[in-house]
C-alpha cells in the first residue's frame, strides 16, 4: 500500500480508503456482522483513512461503524465525519448553523466511540449559503480545530466551483482540504482541472466514488442514479467491452484513479468484506494503458457529463 500526505496536513493516508456510507444501507441492506467484518477487513488490509457521515443512512452509518471501531486500535486509522447534511424519520435535513455545525461533531462522537477526529468536513456545500459557510460554519469548525477536538477541517461538493468560491472567500489555511466525488473517474476527470489551484492554496485533494456510484460496474448503474441515461447507457457499453477482452470495468477504475500521485486517496464503499480485499489487491496490479484507451475512446461523446446532486 502507498501512503500520501493530504495537503499540509500531518496524514499520510493509503491511496485508497474506506467511505462508510455502505454501512447505512445506502446503496444495499446489509447485515451488522458483515458491515464490521468489512471495516476490520479494511484496517487489516492498510487502509488508514475512513470517511463517514451522520448523514448516510440518517445516522446507521455512524452506529455501525462505531460498533467496528471499538475493536480496532485508534492510531490505525484517521477518522473522518462529516456536518451541515443530516436525516431523521426518512426526510434529509440540512442545517450549516455553527451551533448544528460544533453539536454534531460531539454527537458523532459519541456514535462512533471517539473523543477527537482527524478530519471534519462540511458536507455538500453546494446546499448551503456559501457565504455562510465562508462567515460561520467553517469559523465553527476552525475553533474546534484550536481546542484540540478536530485535526483539520474540509468541504466536501459535487460542483468544482464552489470549492474555488469558498478558499477564495477565507482566510488562508481555513481549509485543509476537498472532497470530490465522481469528478476523477474513468468517464469524468474534471477534478484535474483544480489541482493546481488546490496545490498553490495547501488544500489537500481527497477523491470519493472511483465506480462513479456504480456506474463504472458490471452491475450497472442503480435505479436512482442521476445521471443522464446517454452515459449510462455507455458505461454499460464500457463495461461490457471490458468483459469480451476478459477484464473487468472495477478493476480498471480503482487502478487508473489510485495512479495520480497528485490526488491523496480516493474513498469507495462497499459492505463487503470480499470487495475490500479484491479492490486492495487490483490496486497492485499495473494500469492497462491499452484498455483504458479503449474504454476512454467508448466514453468519448459523453466525457465529463454530470448531474446535480440530490
């Protein structure tokens, strides 16, 4: 496993990391066993970084990863979670107030058996006032920072521009680092564009969703996706193309995303404790230059798509 430095900060974490949200049945229902087998199967295998919000799975997510947690030792593993996006009874809630903001960090404390994090980020500014993010939560959280309850403090979006908006409207080294998700994958790389600006400002990079929300699978992508259904329908034709040269579409994505060294780690999810392992070891193996030129070329006319988020 290969570690990287996530901006300034003092974490250096495996390219490759585990994002939490699986555990709250996000994508598919799960059984408490299995989610914990799936951590431990995680921390066993390198991975050092793990990402969370009280968000998925209107806190499940949270409950059973601190049921996990309480069995491994606490300097294995940086610690992530997330405020101003939550749920309750089914109805997602947002609330970017610094009152929310510093209530919720002690909150998932105590749901995931912890008494500092690593890392707290601002989820899905793009649902908020950016200049209230700017003028109260991040000042929230920075406090917090000082008090010695948090490492460093993040923003998390799926719109590039409001993460430029937001550390130009700061004061500098408010932000630690970035959370993108299925912004660099194999059918979108936009995330590129902003890693100059991200380096020149000391602004970590950390990556989510290499399988672009199960886009990017043989399994194809779920119901719900957002995307626009010409994409979709070539991510099938992608993964398919895969499959006749006897490959597989999972492995070339979690290979090409981990292969930027200018990017720390990239999150995926799974409550498989058999996929963790698989997507550790494809990560050793070598790129497919020719493949993924191949499946490059099939996702050409659709390149870069995105949706909004929900």
């Amino acid at each position: 496993m290969e570690y990287r430095r996530i901006g300034n900060t003092d974490m250096r974490v495996s390219t490759l990391s585990f994002g939490a949200s699986s555990l709250g049945g996000v994508f598919h229902s799960l059984k408490e066993a299995e989610g914990i087998k799936t951590v431990h199967a995680a921390v066993e295998g390198g991975i050092n970084f793990i990402d969370v919000s009280p968000y998925y799975g209107h806190l499940k997510s949270e409950i059973l990863l601190g049921k996990a947690l309480k069995e491994i030792d606490r300097k294995k593993y940086y610690l992530s979670t997330k405020v101003g996006r939550y749920g309750e009874n089914g109805i997602n809630l947002w609330d970017y107030s610094a009152k929310k903001a510093k209530e919720s960090v002690y909150q998932s404390m105590e749901r995931l058996n912890v008494n500092y994090f690593d890392l707290i980020n601002i989820h899905d500014i793009e649902f908020a006032d950016l200049d209230q993010i700017c003028n109260e939560t991040l000042p929230a959280l920075v406090q917090l920072k000082r008090e010695g309850v948090v490492g460093y403090v993040g923003i998390t979006n799926l719109a590039l521009r409001h993460f430029k908006y937001v550390i130009d409207n700061v004061p500098p080294k408010t932000v630690d680092s970035i959370l993108s998700f299925c912004h660099y994958c194999l059918n979108d790389d936009a995330l590129s564009d902003y890693l100059d600006y991200f380096e020149t400002n000391g602004v970590g990079v950390i990556n989510a969703s290499p399988f672009s929300m199960g886009l990017l699978t043989e399994r194809g992508a779920p119901d719900w996706h957002p995307a626009p259904k010409p994409l979709i329908e070539l991510c099938k034709k992608a993964a398919q193309h895969c499959k006749s040269k006897g490959k597989n579409i999972e492995q070339l994505a979690i290979k090409y995303v981990v292969s930027n060294p200018r990017i720390a780690t990239t999150l995926f999810s799974t409550t498989r404790s058999e996929a963790v392992i698989q997507n550790l070891q494809w990560i050793e193996e070598p790129l497919d230059t020719q493949l993924l030129e191949e499946v490059q070329d099939i996702l050409k006319s659709r390149f870069r798509d995105t949706w909004l988020n929900s």
